[in-house]
C-alpha cells in the first residue's frame, strides 16, 4: 500500500459502504427517470476540495460505470485564489518590487497576473526580479516573520470565511505588529452560490442545478443555516457534506432521495464538524473587524456584498490606506483574463476544464495561464493532475460495480 494515503486505503477496505451508496445512488436516480428518462440532475459542489475528492477519487466514473447517466456532477466557485481579481495580484507584486515585504500563501504565489509589472506577471517572478516575497502557511507565521525584520509588510489575505476569523483575532488581540498591514481580499461564498444558480438557470439549452454540495470548510464557520435561502429560493436540496469520498457518495444520495420526494432542504452530512448555527464566536469576531462590500471576481464582475474589508475603527492595519493602493470600483474593473482562457465560465460551472483551448495545451501546472490551474483548489489544476477517473476503476472493481 505504498504511496497510498490512508483514506484511500479505509476507501478500498470498505467497499461494500461504497457498493451500498452507489446503490442508493442509482435507486433514487432510477426512480426519478420514470418522470423523465431525459433528464439530467445536475449537482453543483462549491469546494475546492470536494472536487479534488470527486475526481481524485473517480466519482464521476464510478457513478457512469454503475450506470448512472442522469446525475451530472458540475464543479462551482471553490477557489478563492481563482477569483481574486488580478488587479490586486498586480499590486501585490507592484508593492514587492518596491521594497516592501509582501507574505502570501503557495498557491497565490504562482497566480498569473493579466498585466505584467515592471517584467513581472506573479509574485513569484517578482522574488526572481529581486523583490522580497515570502511564502508563508498562516497569518500568525507571517505576524511573527514581521516582528523580527521590522520592515514594512504587507500580508495578501485571500481565503473564504474559512480564513477570516484567524486573521480577525489576531487584530483584535493585538498581535499584528505596526509594520505590517493586511490586504483583505476575503471573498464571501454565499453570494457567488446564487449568482452560479442564476447563471445556470440562465441558460435555457442546458438543465438547471437540481441540488448542491455546500461547502464543508465554510460551513464550519457560517453553518447550516446560511444555505436555508438557497433551498428556498431555489426549491432545491442543499446537502453539507465532509471530504471524505463515502461523504461525498452520502450527499448525492441524499439530494437524489429529496429530490424523489419533492423535498428541498438543508441538511448537515458533515456533522462531526458543523452545526446548523455556525462557530457564533467566530462569525462575531470577523464581523467585528470586517465589513462586507460589493467585491469583483476576477472574470465575472462586481457580486453584491460577497468581499470583506477592514472596518475604519481598524483602518491602521488596511494595506490599501496605508500604502495607497486605489479600491477597485465597479467602474474601474475591466475584464481581467487571458484570451480564450474559460476560467470565468469553468469557476460557475457553466463549461469543463476540457471546454477550454488552453486546456493543457498552452496552460499546464507548470505554466498555467489562468487562475484556474494554479491552486489545489482550482477545478482546471485538479483535473489536469487526476484527470477525470482518478481511482475509478480500482473503486468499482473493490465493490463490486464492474
């Protein structure tokens, strides 16, 4: 069992839960075929990670391989580093070739900017052309670098909700030194959900999303509840499931079964970590320190109030204020991808990353182009590492499918 993890290997020692799920699986969408054997249920998932499962994993073979024609599984915005506008990478490396130290996450240090920078298109080339970036793993790695050197700093804070309470406590109990400053570019996942669902809906060619695998990280931190509007307005299940691969086969399952009994709710798969109410204390902490506002997603525009910046009562630690670094108005964003690059389109859900020409061809995870290759949690990047069987037919093959 070499070089397999151990949740691959509880995947293949318990096969006969997966055969038991696939069946489940393929009961409802039997059953739900009697309405209309054209049909297709298409299930969004709005995590990175549970697409890096889905794939890596071979969900989407085993559930085709088991016959299963008429359930779709579509990958949604999952990837805060994908939609961070690229007008704030370009500032970023603006700020590292300036002198000053700029901190930032691994995959955020290889994004590619639309428009080079004094010859630099990343952060990364902007360390190659001199400038002081360092990657770090955490705010608090960052705060505590900072303390030692003195220098002025800038720390890039991309993330979901996951990510804003750790970066709102250590303002509130002082941690963060005088010369560091931290860009909040924080995006908010609920609002990016009903825009792909009206993206979707738009489409009149195509099948609408039928339910949705809330994402388990975020969950943790807005809970249960904060799906409840999607259920309703939309009239369709909305399940919050783990990452493990039987989480995800449970979450299917569950959509498929509200879906044959006309229901549409919110249901918490993903208990051992989430509560419907959400972790109280830090939604209250990054509230406290954060203000949502209308924010852009690079390829796709100005979403209404789904980005988090710094309130005034803490505007000492704004990046922006304190080194002049200009707000990005609706009026002002500009469609901000490469040509032919379809990572706006693959990010709602609305193409595959095989849909787009670049797809490895001119863009690889060697040398992306868009956004969409770069981070673990980008679709394009997982597709190009796992393809799309993953471990498809080792899976089938334990249980019994094929």
């Amino acid at each position: 069992m070499s070089g397999i993890s151990a949740i691959e290997t509880a995947f293949r020692r318990r096969s006969a839960v997966t055969s038991v799920l696939v069946g489940y699986i393929k009961k409802y969408a039997e059953d739900l075929a009697r309405r209309d054997p054209h049909y297709v249920y298409k299930i969004m998932d709005f995590c990175g990670t549970h697409e890096w499962t889905i794939v890596h994993y071979g969900i989407r073979s085993v559930l085709e391989t088991s016959g299963i024609k008429s359930v779709e599984l579509v990958a949604g915005p999952g990837c805060p580093v994908c939609v961070t506008p690229s007008y704030f990478v370009e500032e970023a490396i603006k700020l590292a070739l300036e002198g000053v130290v700029v901190y930032t996450y691994g995959d955020v240090f290889r994004v590619p900017a639309l428009r080079g920078v004094n010859g630099a298109r990343s952060l990364a080339e902007a360390r190659a052309l001199g400038g002081d970036v360092r990657v770090v793993q955490s705010f608090i790695q960052a705060i505590i670098d900072a303390r030692g050197h003195g220098k002025p700093s800038v720390f890039v804070g991309i993330g979901f909700e996951t990510v804003a309470p750790g970066y709102s406590e250590a303002v509130l109990r002082g941690l963060v030194p005088p010369n560091l400053k931290l860009m909040s570019l924080v995006k908010l996942t609920p609002p990016a959900m009903f825009y792909a669902l009206d993206m979707m809906q738009e489409k009149p060619t195509d099948y609408p999303v039928s339910g949705v695998i809330a994402p388990g990280h975020v969950s943790t931190i807005v809970g249960g509840k904060a799906w409840v509007p999607v259920a309703e307005q939309y009239g369709i299940p909305v399940v919050v499931a783990g990452f493990e691969p039987h989480d995800v086969l449970t979450a299917i399952a569950e959509i498929l079964r509200q879906l044959r009994r006309g229901e549409s709710k919110v249901v918490i798969e993903y208990a051992r970590a989430v509560r419907w109410e959400g972790n109280l204390r830090a939604l209250s902490s990054m509230y406290t320190v954060f203000e949502a506002v209308d924010d852009a997603w690079r390829g796709i525009g100005f979403l209404p109030k789904s980005g988090l910046r710094l309130r005034g009562a803490f505007a000492e630690h704004d990046a922006m204020k304190y080194f002049s670094v200009p707000e990005l108005a609706p009026e002002r964003w500009q469609y901000d991808l490469p040509r032919t690059c379809r990572c706006a389109e693959v990010t709602l859900g609305k193409a595959r990353p095989t849909d787009c020409p670049l797809f490895m061809r001119a863009c690889t995870p060697d040398r992306p182009v868009g956004p969409c290759m770069v981070s673990m949690e980008g679709t394009c990047a997982i597709w190009a590492r796992f393809g799309g069987g993953g471990l498809a037919t080792d899976v089938a093959r334990d249980a019994g499918i094929v």
